[in-house]
C-alpha cells in the first residue's frame, strides 16, 4: 500500500497551526516559503481536497488539514521519543535483558547480580525465567531471550558463549553413610544408592553425561525433588546421595549431618556459561552485566575458579551436555 501522507507533511501542517503562517513555519521548518507552499500544493492535488484557505490572511487550514494536524499530534511526539530510545540503544544506555538459566542452584548468585546491575543500569528491561521446563538456547537464537546462563553449551549460528567460571560436582552424602568416611567415590559405588536430582532430563545432568554413564553404571533408584535445601534434608535423611555444585553444598548444607565426596580422584568439573547473540556481544550493558555476575560469583561463591588467570573472558566451550 502507498500512503500519501509522510512524515514531513504532518510536521509541516503542524508548524503552520504552531507559529500560524506560511513564513513563520517555513523558517522552522529551515526550508523556502515557496518550497513549503509547493509541497502543500502537490498534498492537496494527491488528497484531492484543499488544505489552506487562501482567501485570508494570513492563510488558515481547512477542515481536512486540522484532522491531519490531530493526527500529528499523536503521531510526531510518539516518533520523536522512540527516536530518541533508538539513539539511546546505539549509545548502548538502554536496551533489554531477558535472562533465563537452567542452573537450578544458580539462583543464590544471580538475584544479587542482577540487584547491582539494576542499580547502575535502571534504563535496561531486566526478565528473568527459570529455564527448566522449555529449550532456552533456541529462544536465544530466534530473539526471545538476550542470554541464557547454562553448563550445557551447543553449537548455533550467531551464539556466543562466555565463560562465568568452573566448578567442581561434588557428591552430597549424609555423616552416618558408609560413602563419608571416603574423600571420593567410584561410580560403582554408586550402584546401590538412590540418586537425588532435579527435575531434568537425564540427558542433561552432569553426574550422568560426566560420571556414570562413562563407566556404564546406573544407580539402584532415582528420586526427584525441584528445591536444593529439599534434597540436602533427604540425603541428610538418607535417603539417598546427590550431585551437586560445590557452593550450593555450602551454602544450603548442614556440617554435622552432611559431607561431600569427590566424583572420582580427580573430581568432575565443570564450566558455567553466559549465552548471548553474537550481535549483541558489544553491547556495553551486556558487557558490564557479565562484569558484574563475575564480580558477585567470586565475591559469594566458595571453591569455584576463573576459566583463564584473569578471572571471566572468552573461552572454548565444552561440546558435552550437562546441567548442575
């Protein structure tokens, strides 16, 4: 469809009414009485109707101009602030962050992250959503979210992965289990227990893809529970074992009924990563939220490390799957 109204002939209608005559809005509109009078003269040939009445002086608009006028006065202030947000977002002032993770325990950490990030960039939209119960990384990629926080990288056009930093999968048993007498643990061990996870697909818990299932050995049973103090009061129940990150043991865990074992003598560690669009990568506001979730990650988190000696930066990421 070809509109004959345009932008310009709303600001200048809107000039005439404003300053109320054909010079005077002229020179605020920086162009020639006569160029300003041939555009009104080419609109009324294509809208087949008068805009000025010419027969006064100084020349008055018609019926037909003010209904135009009215609709600048929607239209001109709702353009001028969305260009003045466009201008904001290419300064990198403003813009969106919908974040979602799929790190059960990760909440302990990102809450006061995103609290600081909110108090130094009050103009960015801030969402957040638990990505338990949706594929996040395809939201990422088609727009829906702006960075998805995950230990599960996989390959995609136009996703980046940047490192937050490691840490290590640790196996929560209770203090009266025949395991705490043991500083790591042997995947046969865990034949005869009952693992505790979260409510995810096997595929993407860490104690499977990164230590049983590389042995071949499955446990007796499994039993589910969606809140980490939950299955820290089962397994100090014993009623079964859990794998765990290293921090959510420490903080949600109780000393004199729980005790942790490493998955093998060399320990299971993994990598905890921020997933954005590449074209997003550059934003300054992207940029100082993953400063600040380092900054909070290694102020709070006991027994994690920095993926490079400088603490967070770019990184390979790993190509198995897995979820804390």
């Amino acid at each position: 469809m070809n509109f004959i109204l345009e932008i310009r002939h709303l600001r200048s209608l809107s000039a005439i009414r404003d300053s109320g005559s054909l010079q005077n809005a002229s020179e605020r509109l920086h162009m020639s009485q006569s160029a300003l009078s041939h555009q009104l003269r080419d609109l009324e040939v294509r809208l087949k109707t008068p805009l000025l009445n010419r027969r006064v002086r100084p020349a008055r608009l018609t019926t037909a101009a003010l209904r135009i006028v009215t609709l600048a006065d929607e239209v001109l202030p709702r353009l001028a602030q969305t260009e003045r947000e466009l201008q904001r977002l290419a300064a990198g002032h403003t813009g969106r962050l919908h974040l979602a993770i799929e790190c059960h325990s990760c909440f302990q950490w990102l809450m006061p992250a995103l609290d600081a990030f909110r108090a130094n960039w009050p103009e960015v939209a801030l969402d957040l959503s638990a990505a338990f119960s949706f594929a996040p990384l395809p939201a990422l990629a088609r727009g829906d979210l702006d960075i998805v926080i995950t230990s599960d990288p996989q390959a995609m056009d136009a996703v980046e992965y940047i490192p937050l930093f490691r840490y290590e999968l640790v196996l929560a048993v209770s203090r009266k289990s025949a395991l705490a007498r043991q500083d790591s643990v042997t995947p046969e061990q865990l034949a005869d227990q009952t693992l505790i996870t979260y409510p995810v697909g096997r595929e993407r818990l860490d104690v499977f893809a990164h230590f049983l299932d590389e042995a071949g050995v499955e446990p007796a049973a499994l039993r589910q529970a969606e809140l980490t103090p939950v299955i820290l009061q089962l397994v100090a129940s014993q009623r079964g074992v859990a794998a765990l990150p290293s921090w959510a043991l420490a903080e949600h865990g109780d000393p004199e009924s729980l005790q942790q074992c490493r998955l093998g003598p060399q320990g299971v560690w993994r990598t905890l990563f921020a997933a954005l669009r590449s074209e997003d990568c550059d934003r300054p506001y992207m940029q100082a939220f993953i400063s600040q979730a380092c900054q909070t990650c290694f102020a709070s988190l006991r027994g994690i490390r920095p993926v490079v000696a400088t603490g967070c930066g770019e990184g390979n990421p790993a190509q198995s799957p897995g979820t804390s």
